[in-house]
C-alpha cells in the first residue's frame, strides 16, 4: 500500500432539511485514505453511511467542507466535470447490482467505456480481460436476469473495475447474498485490491467482512472514527 492520499476529507458537513428541522447527517467530518487502503464502514441504520459514500462518490454534494480525490476538490467541479471524474476515477457497486436488463453480462461490463467514448473493440478486450478476473468468461452472453444472485454482483463488480478507476465504493454488497456467496464476493474485493492497488470504501453490516478489512471506520454522530479489531 502507497503512503499517498487518494481520499482527503476536510470538515465535512451534509444537512438534510426535514420538515423545516435541519438533520445533521455528516457533521465536521475529517477523514484521510492512503492509496491502495481498504476501508470498511460500520454503524447503526441511518447514522449517514451511505449518504458518506455517495458524497464521496460525487453522487451528491456537500453542505460545506473539502473532498480530495486522487488531487482534484471534487467540491469544486461542476456537473459535467463531476460525471467525467466520476466514470474516471470511481467505481460502484451497490447492494443490488443495477446492471440493465436488456444488455448481457459483456455488454454491462462494457458500459463504462462506451460512455466514455471509448474504442469498442479496445473496451471489449478490457470487458472480456475483467469478467475472466471475475470467473465469469462462461457467462458473457447472459443476460442479468439469467444469472444467478451471486454472478450479477460479480458483473457489477466487472463493470465497476473495468477501466481500474483508483476508487472503489461498495454500499452494502453482498447484503442481498447467503453467506458462501457473499464470501466468495468479498474473496474477489481482496484479489482486486492486491491486483490493482484499488482504494476500497465499503459500507457493510457484515461483521465478518469488518473484520477481515485491514481498516474498520466506525460513523457516528456525523463522524467518523477507527475501530480496534478486538472491538468488533
């Protein structure tokens, strides 16, 4: 793992007005993630965690503080920068696997690419590359509702690997999987990371996972804050 940044979270604020009382959902909130890091964070239900992710993700925007990613202040991007950065630099994959419907298991995976403008050839060798990785080259012309629970998150995590953005965030990924399949997911989260130096920030409730990430960051109260693994 690199000693250099690639997440830096400065004094974070996300408010949500409800009802015209403002909830403080991300509160001063200061974070800093080295290159090649995995990240898990843990928390009770509706402490904020996935609102984190996604602020971080660039899925929504702060009140107010600093977000580093791989150097840019995302806070200062607009729109149309933000979805460049965003296909760029980071990877998603949420509890259910979002993939569309009408298009197969290569078609998904190729997506990022496409949008990008890639070379479709050059974006289907990449595809093709990942979905091996994956252990899915049996599976490339599936459509998702021709896969089972565990192989849709495995083309989710394909799609969201393919072009090796350095950031990974995970919402819950093997929520919706028994225990051996989501072991096997978590399986590929490690492989992932040592192939490709990918930062990971995985939002889980899953104990076991929690425990496995080399960092467990526990949200509460708007912040966040390391855990010891004996207190897990």
């Amino acid at each position: 793992m690199s000693s250099e940044l690639l997440v830096d979270i400065e004094h974070l604020t996300k408010i949500y007005v409800h009802r015209d009382k403002e909830i403080n959902v991300l509160d001063d909130l200061s974070l800093k993630v080295a290159q090649g890091e995995m990240c898990t964070i843990v928390g009770a239900s509706g402490v904020g965690k996935s609102t984190f992710l996604n602020v971080v993700g660039t899925l929504d925007a702060p009140t107010s503080g600093k977000i580093h990613v791989n150097g840019e202040d995302i806070t200062k991007l607009n729109e149309f920068k933000l979805s460049r950065f965003r296909n760029k630099t980071i990877g998603f994959v949420f509890q259910f696997h979002y993939l569309l419907p009408e298009f197969t298991a290569l078609e998904n995976v190729m997506m990022p690419g496409m949008i990008q403008g890639m070379d479709r050839e050059l974006i289907k060798s990449k595809a093709l590359e990942m979905l091996d990785e994956v252990g899915l080259t049996h599976r490339l012309t599936h459509k998702p509702g021709e896969l089972s629970g565990g192989e849709q998150q495995r083309v989710a995590l394909a799609r969201a690997l393919v072009l090796h953005p350095p950031l990974l965030l995970a919402d819950e990924p093997t929520g919706n999987l028994d225990n051996k399949t989501a072991d096997g997911i978590h399986d590929l989260f490690f492989t992932m990371n040592e192939r490709y130096n990918t930062t990971m920030l995985m939002v889980t409730h899953n104990l076991e996972l929690a425990r496995r990430m080399p960092r467990t960051l526990e949200l509460s109260g708007g912040k966040v804050n390391d855990l010891l693994k004996s207190s897990i």
